[in-house]
C-alpha cells in the first residue's frame, strides 16, 4: 500500500507539548515498516496552526491524492482541530478513493469500526451545522423583528440606522410606472432607461418588471421565508401596482419594434384564433446585390399550427383599409350598441308610462280633477319628449365621430409617415375585421384582403 505520511506541529504546541516534526515522522515511519507500506511522500507543516485548511503542505498533499491509497497521521488533531474541517477532509479522501488512519487512534477508514466512527463523526458535524442554521435563522427572524433590514439593498434605497429609506434614485422607479401608465411595455422602458447616461444600475426589460413585483420596493421585507408588511416606506404604491399590472395583462403588443407597422395589433386573424396579425419584415438580397423589403402581416399562432395561410402583404393591406373607407358612408353605420347611459333611459321611460296608467286611472275614478289630469299628463309628455330626444343625440354624436375619423384619416393619409400613420392608427382604430381571398400559389398569386368592419374608437 502506498501512504502518505503528514505531520504538523505549530510553534506554541512545540514548546509546551513536544509534537516535535521529527518525532512524529519518525513513528509514522515505524508504523509503516511494521504494516509492510511504501512510504510516498512526507508533507510537512511547521509552525502552522491546525484551525484552517490553507496549509501550503496540507494543499499539496491534497493536489497529489492520486499518487497514494493511504494517508497517514500521528493524531487526529495534527490533521485538523475542526469538525467541520474534518468532515470536508473525508469526503475528499472518499471520493478519491483514499484510505484514513490515525497511528494513534481508532480513525482508520480501512475497517469497519473505524467507517463506523467517523460516520459518528460526521452525523455530530451535521448536527453542528443544523443546530448553527437554526441559531442563525432565529437571529436575524428577530433582528427583522425588531425592524432592523438584512439583505440586499436596492439601489432605489439607502440603510440608515439599518432602516430603509428612499434615496433620489427612486426617481427611475417613478418613471417606470409613469411609462407603465402610459401603456408603453417593459421592453421599451428597459430600452429607455439603458439610453440615460449615468444610471445606478443597467436597466433592460428584466430589471423593470423585477422592481414592479420587487416587495422591498412595495414597502415590505422579505428574507427567505419571512415576510413581514410595512416596514418602511414604498416607492410603489399599491394602487400604482394594480394600475400598472392591469395595463400589463390586458394591452396588446403596441410597444415600438425596429421597424413600423401601420396595423400593429388592430387585424383579427381571419381564422378566428382570437389572435391578431403580426407584421414579418424579411430582408431580402437581388440577384445585383441590392436589398428590398418583403413585409407581410401573417398570425403567427396559425403559422405555427400548420392552419390555413393568414399572410397578407403589407402594401395590399393598405390598400383595402382605404378602399373600405373611401366607401363608407354614413347610411351604412351601424348604430352602437346601447350604453349604461341609454339603458338608463329606457327604464326611466318604463317608469313615466307606468305613472301615466295611474294617473289615467285616478281620474277615472274621480280621484283627481280635470286640470290636475292634464297638468300630470303634460308633465310625463315632457319627460317623454326629452328622453326621446337625449337618446337621439347621443346616437348622432356617434355617428358624428365616426364621420370626423372616417374624413381625417382620408384627408391626412397620404400625407402621413409610417410612423404617423401607425400613430393615428392606434387612436382612432380599436380593431380590424378582414376576410382573405387565398391565391394560388403555382402561378405566384398573392392573397387578397377586403375589410369587412372596422370598429372605431369613439
């Protein structure tokens, strides 16, 4: 068996107890002689304390295990005085297949017993550590407690007296939700803030969602498992949360890409997926060189499931947007759907009918005279006559907004950059309702579109 022998001795242990270098060598030598062992090496730490693993020879010895099936020591605690330590040691040894013996003691990992104990060993070193988590945990449990902060600190806060307290950075935390507000998505604020100069921290879309659910910056502590509400003050309100989370979850995909489209988010996928059409832009190269532009709407989730094609080029479709306006007309509206406003109406109208019946009936039976008859009767045609009326001018307010829409985006349209356009667009245009006439591929026939409604923004 080959064996390494390690020896350490520290100057005070030398002087008081006698752990001479040479002396252990010595013994441990014997000891191989008499076991019939070839000795390898011999690693030697002199006046090195044995409460740390970073001993230029220990390492050493460490870095050669292959070279060896045994390491050998004169006492336990020549190796190490720590458990912990000890522990660590072994499983190294273990792993390489290394074998531990003690001259002195019963640690010998080559026999059972000796597997026995420093498997006792180790259970006692777990515990240690446990019973170490544990004492560490309820610390800090109190420590936060007692409204002291452990952990990371934001870059939106400073520690003062182990306290949090918002420091002029919040100013970035402001302008997140600001943009949020505004419907602008994550990626873009990400895309904002990395722009700024001299920022405490480098901002993508990540780091702003991060901060919107960060519960430090809600006003809460959060340390592993503890959780504690309202422990210093916020940088996001919770009503400035919900608002945010709202326009999160229910917006489309509005938010500026490298490239515009006019209809971003407004076309219906034809098949009815519940999607909307996505604007592709694909570069491609002349057989001279030269690069153009192939832009196409198409619904990616229909690409995807293999569905019938839903591509329509960018050029055709707006060419069918302004066909169907330059052929709408006023006549060919539809009036609205009645809002809360009109239904209101309609059961005041209910109501004033009702009263007219009891009226009618009152005189009837002589319970009312003749001018207090007409009197309440006018009363009711009045009301009649002006819920009638307020009914009519709302629906003409409509249709009178509809025509505004309808005459500026004819008006202004050539006139417009992408940009603008995609800008008017978003405000005036709630969503698009196309029906596609595939063409046929052999022969290079595109598909073609026609608009079958627009639902406008009123």
């Amino acid at each position: 068996m080959k064996v390494a022998i390690y020896t350490r001795v520290s100057t005070l242990e030398q002087a008081n107890e006698g752990y001479s270098i040479g002396e252990q060598e010595r013994k441990l030598k014997q000891f191989c002689d008499i076991n019939d062992w070839k000795v390898v090496d011999v690693y030697v730490d002199a006046g090195i304390s044995g409460g740390s693993l970073k001993r230029p020879s220990l390492q050493k010895l460490l870095n050669d295990i292959d070279k060896f099936d045994m390491i050998l020591v004169y006492k336990l605690d020549r190796l190490t005085r720590s458990v912990r330590d000890l522990l660590d040691l072994l499983e190294i040894f273990d792993q390489n297949n290394v074998a531990f013996r003690s001259a002195t003691e019963v640690y010998d990992t080559t026999n059972a017993m000796g597997r026995l104990f420093v498997t006792l060993v180790g259970a006692m070193a777990e515990w240690e550590r446990a019973t170490t988590r544990e004492r560490t945990l309820y610390g800090k449990e109190g420590a936060l407690e007692s409204g002291k902060y452990l952990g990371h600190v934001p870059f939106y806060y400073d520690l003062v007296d182990n306290k949090l307290i918002p420091n002029e950075n919040r100013k970035y935390v402001d302008y997140i939700i600001k943009r949020l507000k505004e419907n602008i998505s994550a990626t873009q604020i990400g895309k904002e803030l990395s722009n700024m100069k001299d920022t405490p921290v480098k901002f993508n879309k990540t780091m702003v969602i991060q901060i919107l659910h960060s519960p430090t910056a809600h006003g809460h502590t959060k340390y592993g498992k503890f959780f504690k509400e309202n422990t210093h003050e916020p940088v996001i309100t919770q009503e400035d949360y919900n608002t945010a989370i709202k326009i999160l979850s229910t917006r489309r995909h509005t938010y500026k890409q490298n490239h515009t489209s006019i209809f971003r988010g407004k076309i219906e996928c034809p098949n009815n997926c519940g999607r909307f059409l996505h604007l592709n832009v694909n570069k491609i190269k002349r057989a001279d060189g030269s690069y153009y532009l192939r832009q196409y709407y198409k619904c990616d989730k229909c690409s995807r499931e293999k569905k019938p094609s839903t591509i329509i080029r960018y050029d055709m479709m707006q060419q069918a947007f302004m066909k169907y306006l330059n052929n709408l007309s006023f006549d060919t509206i539809e009036p609205p759907e009645n809002n809360d406003d009109q239904e209101q109406f309609e059961i005041d109208i209910a109501k004033v009918m009702r009263q007219r019946e009891k009226y009618q009936k009152a005189w009837a039976m002589d319970l009312m005279t003749d001018d207090e008859f007409k009197a309440r009767m006018k009363e009711t045609d009045t009301l009649l006559k002006q819920a009638s009326e307020k009914e009519v001018e709302n629906n003409e307010l409509e249709f009178e907004q509809v025509v505004k829409i309808q005459k500026l985006l004819q008006k202004s349209w050539k006139n417009l950059s992408e940009d603008k356009k995609e800008d008017l667009i978003a405000a005036t245009i709630d969503k698009i309702q196309i029906e596609l006439i595939r063409g046929n591929k052999t022969v290079n026939s595109p598909n073609e579109v026609k608009i079958k409604d627009v639902s406008f923004l009123l």
